[in-house]
C-alpha cells in the first residue's frame, strides 16, 4: 500500500491493480472511498483494463484469433511496479508479460499516475503501444463512494450531478446476463440531476451512453457534501449500488461497453474503444476533489 498526501488530503494506492483505496480529507476528518466489506463489494476502486463490463461467452477475437477474456479486464489482478513516489506523486506500471499475452496478444505498458494539487487528485492513465500494429483497447474506472456521505443523512438527499445539461440514454441490459441488448431508453433529457433513491439498482447496474460532460458529482442536498469526479473524454459512464438501501455508489467513467448479445466478439469493434497507433499511446485522465 502507498500513500501520498499533502495538507489537504491522504491517498492510498495499492500496487495489486493500481487500486485506488482511499481519499481522506483531512479538513473534514473523513474517508470518501468505500472501504471493502465482504458482503457488499470487497474493492474500493478498481482500473479497468483491457476492457469494460461484461464479455459475452469469455472470449474475445483479436486480430483473428480467438482469446479468453474476463469481466473488467486483466489489470485488476495483476501487480504493477512502482516507478515513482515523491510524497504527492505516485506512478506505477504493467507491462506485458506472459499472462497478459494470454487474454491480450498486444506488448504494451499501461502507466497510472496519481497527483496531488492541492484539494485534487488526479489520476491519469498511458497506455503505451510497443507493437508495429495498432492496438485497441477500452479503459475505464470502478471507484465506490459511501453513501450517505455524512451520517445521518437519506439516499434520498442525494442527487449525481453533471456540469452541464446531459442528454443520455440508458443501454438496456438481459437481467439474466447483465449483456447489452441493443435496445436503448432516455435517462436524462436536457437535465444536470439524477435523484438517488433505495430501489435504484434493484435491477443491477445503470450502464449509460452519450455523456458529454467535463464533471459529474456525487451531492448532498442537504449538507453540501460531495464528491467531484473530472470526466472528459469518458462518453460512457456505469452507475452501481447494492440493493434494497445502497451502503455505497460507484460512479465508473468508462471507454467502451459491455458485450451486446448479438456481438461477432470482434475486439477491433468494440463500441467506445480505444486505439493506440504502432509505437503510439493514449491517454485519458479522471480527477477527484471531495468536501
């Protein structure tokens, strides 16, 4: 487990996934991040990597060839290399190796950096294409937040906010398998809130397509407490909770889907990927400001 800090937060990394474990403000006494309780969810923030969501059948065909794939991608369960930590900075690595080859045949390294300014953090992820051909590929990020945020306080005083007025559409899902149908419903028409309530993710997650938004925050209404998320060039996003009474709230900026039950398995096509030319990278960015 890392830390870094400075006189307005405390962050704690671990080097098994680049998980993200914790914002503490030291200004309010309080953590934001959920912390894992077996019950409900056992992760705090997981990097998704190679792919998001669901994959229909496990399996994948890249370049051709048919690859086993898992739900979330391989990056949560791989340990990354700690290539710096000055005190407010920490970046860490993964490099191809040879159980990555066996779900992704692409030699690649993923670079995660998490910075401190201030009441930010920031969180940028490189993915770094060493290979003569391009590499594609979807990135996303599971982190969990408590709800409520302040004791006391309803699921019902709480509303997920954009900067700006949004209109998105929900891709439906198969209850059974959680995959895309192809079918889609408004969510948000020209509107910045969606309200929290306890049944809203009695039917499992909220997996949402059209975001154009610099900010998305998770808001009290009540007390004014919050948690800020940047999410520029994230045009999906995936809304969870456990059900019944949520005890916590994911908010997961997301590039790419998950499998529609019609999909060919084509990795070239998958909806929302992205693509790293022959020696090239991309890189995509989600900061966190909390109050």
């Amino acid at each position: 487990m890392l830390t870094i800090e400075n006189d307005r937060l405390r962050v704690r990394v671990k080097e098994l996934g680049a998980e993200l474990c914790g914002i503490y403000s030291k200004e309010h006494d309080t953590e934001y991040m959920w912390q894992p309780g077996y019950e409900i969810w056992n992760h705090s923030c997981l990097t998704l990597f190679p792919n998001n969501g669901r994959i229909y059948k496990d399996r994948t065909v890249i370049g051709g060839r048919v690859y086993p794939a898992t739900m979330q991608g391989f990056a949560k369960t791989q340990v990354f290399t700690v290539t710096e930590n000055t005190g407010e900075r920490a970046v860490l690595e993964l490099r191809a190796n040879d159980e990555t080859r066996r779900y992704f045949p692409y030699e690649f390294t993923l670079r995660v950096s998490f910075s401190l300014a201030g009441d930010k953090l920031t969180v940028s992820f490189t993915a770094y294409n060493h290979g003569e051909e391009p590499m594609y590929f979807c990135l996303g990020m599971h982190p969990g937040f408590y709800l409520p945020l302040a004791l006391g306080e309803k699921t019902e005083d709480y509303v997920i906010r954009f900067n700006r007025r949004q209109n998105i559409n929900r891709l439906v899902n198969e209850p059974a398998t959680m995959l895309l149908t192809g079918e889609r419903k408004p969510y948000l028409t020209d509107g910045t809130d969606i309200p929290l309530r306890d049944d809203l993710f009695n039917g499992g997650s909220h997996l949402l397509e059209g975001v154009n938004a610099e900010s998305v925050t998770l808001l009290s209404t009540k007390s004014g407490r919050f948690v800020e998320l940047g999410i520029s060039g994230f045009p999906y996003m995936c809304l969870w909770g456990n059900a019944i009474r949520p005890y916590l709230v994911c908010i997961e900026p997301w590039c790419g889907t998950s499998d529609f039950i019609d999909t060919d398995h084509i990795w070239e096509k998958r909806p929302g990927a992205l693509c790293a030319t022959a020696h090239g990278s991309e890189e995509r960015s989600i900061s966190f400001r909390v109050g």
